[in-house]
C-alpha cells in the first residue's frame, strides 16, 4: 500500500524519529546535529528534517555551541524546558502532594493537603488533586493550556476501562473499583476542573517511584531492578528488558507468616503486616514501646528511630531496638524473594519510611538476604537507597505524561473524554473506611 513500509505509515515513521531525536536529546543533551545522527540512527536529512519541525514547534531550542574539527562551531540543541509544564500527584498515606514542573522536571510550584490515617475519603482525595493543581498552577502563573498531562500516584492496583479511565482498587485504603479519572473529571465546587485536553496518567505509587529512581536515580543504566516502596505499607516495581516501563508487583501482599498478623488488606501474614511502617508502629506499641501521642506516623517513626539509635550517651531502647530488629528480619527475607523471583541487578529502597530508616536499618536488613535467598542471584544483586528523596513518587508521576509525549513524537495527547458520574460520592458514603 502507497505511503507503508513493513506495516508502517510515513506518519508512523515521522513520530518514530521524532520521539528518537526528543529522547535524545533529553536524556543526553545538549547535542549538535552532527552528533544526533549517530545516537538515533537517523541520517543526516532525516536528523535536519526533525530538528527543523522541533525548532519551529517550539520543542527544541539552541544551547551553546561547540568547537568542530577544523570546522565552524557545532550548535548545540536541547529540549527547551519552558514549553510545556508536567504535574506529578502522589496520593500518599499520609498526605497528597502535588508538584507543577517544566519539561526538565524542575520544580515550579508545590502544594500539600495533610491526611488523618482514615483520610482516603473518596471525594476528599479527588478536592485535594484538583485544588493542589489549581493552586500550582495559580502560584507559577501556569495556564492549563500549557499542561502536557496529569501524572497521580495512587496505593492499590490500577485497572482501565473503556467508558471510565483509570479504575483503582486500593483494598488497603478502602476503595474497591473508584473511577479517579471520572471523579477528577467531575466539576467540584470551587476547584479546578481541567479540560479534556489534558489527559490524566494514574498508576500505582511504587511504579510511579520505580520509573523516577530508573530515569533519574540509582536505577540509571540498569535493565534489571526492583525498585521497593517502603511507607506506611510497603510496594515494589520491577523493571526488566521486556518491561522497560516496569510494572507494579503487590509484593507487601506476599505472606511471609501462615496465619500471621491481620493486614489492612484483610489477609493474615502480609508483609505489609509486619514491615510497613504503621504496622511496625503497632508492634512497637504492642511490645511495650511508648510512641508519643498525637503525631503523624513520619513524626512517631522518628522517635522509635531515636529511641532505638539514640545519640551521645543515651541508651538504647531495647523495645524499639528489638522490634526493629525483627522487621529488618522480615524485610530482608521479603527481599530474598524478590532477588529468587527476578534476579535483579539493583534493588533501590524510597519511600520516606525507608529513607528515614536509612542505611543504618538497610544494613541490619542485608545481613538476612543470605539466609532466605538462592546464593548465586543474591550475590549478584547490589541493594541500596534510592537517590531522589521523599518527592520520587510526584517526580515519577510526571514522567508518566512525558513519556507520552515522548512516544507521540512530540505530540499532544488527543482530548479524552470519560463517563461522568452524577451522584458518585453519595453512592460511596456507604463504603469509605470506618
């Protein structure tokens, strides 16, 4: 057929050396014309044609220029941060937060909505994104016609359907099959309600942190790593060469005890139920320990680890001590799994429970990967922290939408448009957690 070649269209082939050229220069820029060829494949009239629709759309600017050999100077290129704004949401357990971005993934504005530790009331979740992007974008002076997309984190499983977007199904949180896309969609008084034509991207919370680490972290130059979310409960996201975008596993999910603990979930021996940070507060309390009273689970996790570690002279707890002790246990024969399951390169351990346990904790947690796991793949595997701090959930949201846009060749999303759900947060008023 005219204008096909092995099944693909010149519109096809256009948006593919397109995305090559963006990707490119993205990761690896600034580059000059010259040196685009050879890291695309492209030839040098393809390279010219790209570059040239870039610059004229807008995507792509001139940084610099470099000396050639004997030449005239090279321009450089790069992907001009200033045409387009990104939104990452992470919908925690403890807060929503919500940044706005440039395309390099700088931050241009932020804004946070504290949560009780019942506080994934449906409606409630659903003002908090809409009226922290209404606020970002009110403080960056930020127009919604300049958004790329609305990446969100969200706990649980993510499932799509063709009349209501994005389904999740947070059995921890207490949401069994909420349409957040349509929710999102809804007008709600007095917050932002964004058009159609910027496209929301919701995934889960560990996938989110995994794709953030992979892109811009520990995990760069990996083709194989577990990427752990360690928070009030605790989630995974493993990458390989046939999942480059890595999926999420329920990996707190996994029983590590036969008839164990009750999890949020309702199953017995979770992980989750031993070595999420609520549960570990729970045992802590239930071993005898002292938490303070009226705070957050970040603020009392860092008194257990005080307690526990204390500085100067103090002595230890032996409480916290011991009880952190076991969960090191857990947690290492939980990651034992995960090195037996995909023989992983790497595996990186964010979420804030798991950055303010810190390396300290991570090597008590080390110390049991031989006991649980197969010794030629755990002699293989490199376990460390991950490196971009508490926003790497709201940083790998955004990726969500850049890689669209990335594998639209520089397109825009097309306006999406889902059922509309009259009368949802009343049908839900039955079924919120107690």
């Amino acid at each position: 057929m005219a204008g096909q070649r092995n099944g693909r269209t010149v519109h096809d082939l256009r948006r593919e050396n397109r995305a090559a050229v963006l990707q490119r220069l993205y990761f690896e820029g600034p580059m000059s014309r010259f040196t685009l060829g050879p890291a695309t494949g492209l030839s040098s009239g393809s390279i010219s044609n790209v570059v040239a629709e870039l610059v004229t759309e807008g995507w792509v600017e001139e940084a610099g220029s470099v000396e050639s050999d004997g030449g005239r100077p090279r321009t450089l290129l790069r992907v001009a941060p200033g045409r387009g704004q990104l939104i990452g949401v992470d919908v925690g357990e403890t807060r929503v937060r919500v940044e706005l971005f440039d395309l390099s993934l700088s931050e241009l504005a932020r804004a946070e909505r504290p949560l009780t530790l019942k506080g994934h009331d449906v409606g409630g979740i659903a003002e908090h994104i809409r009226d922290g992007i209404g606020e970002v974008l009110d403080a960056a002076g930020v127009t919604e016609e300049g958004l790329l997309g609305v990446g969100i984190g969200v706990p649980g499983i993510v499932a799509r359907d063709g009349e209501l977007g994005a389904v999740v199904h947070g059995q921890t949180i207490g949401w069994d099959a909420v349409p957040l896309e349509s929710l999102l969609r809804e007008a709600g008084r007095g917050s932002t309600q964004l058009p159609d034509s910027v496209p929301y991207f919701i995934d889960n919370g560990a996938k989110t942190l995994g794709q953030a680490e992979m892109w811009f972290g520990a995990g760069r130059g990996t083709r194989n790593a577990v990427v752990v979310l360690f928070g009030s409960g605790v989630g995974a996201c493993v990458v390989t060469e046939d999942v480059e975008q890595g999926r999420a596993v329920e990996w707190g999910h996994l029983t590590v005890r036969v008839q164990g603990r009750r999890c949020r979930c309702g199953g017995l021996g979770c992980l989750e139920a031993y070595a999420g940070a609520e549960a570990l507060l729970e045992r802590w309390q239930e071993a005898g320990g002292h938490p303070p009273r009226g705070t957050d689970e970040e603020r009392t996790l860092t008194a257990m680890l005080d307690a526990a570690y204390p500085k100067g002279d103090s002595a230890a707890d032996p409480t916290a001590l011991a009880v952190l002790e076991e969960t090191a246990e857990y947690l290492g024969a939980g990651l034992a799994d995960l090195i037996n399951l995909f023989q992983p390169e790497r595996i990186l351990v964010g979420g804030w429970a798991g950055l303010q346990l810190g390396q300290r904790f991570l090597t008590a947690v080390k110390r049991y990967i031989p006991t649980y796991a197969l010794s030629y793949p755990a002699g293989r595997v490199t376990i460390d922290l991950g490196r971009l701090g508490p926003d790497a959930v709201t940083v790998g949201a955004a990726t969500l939408p850049l890689a669209d846009f990335f594998a639209r060749g520089g397109r825009r999303a097309a306006p999406v448009r889902v059922a509309e759900l009259p009368g949802w947060q009343t049908a839900l008023e039955g079924r919120q957690p107690s």
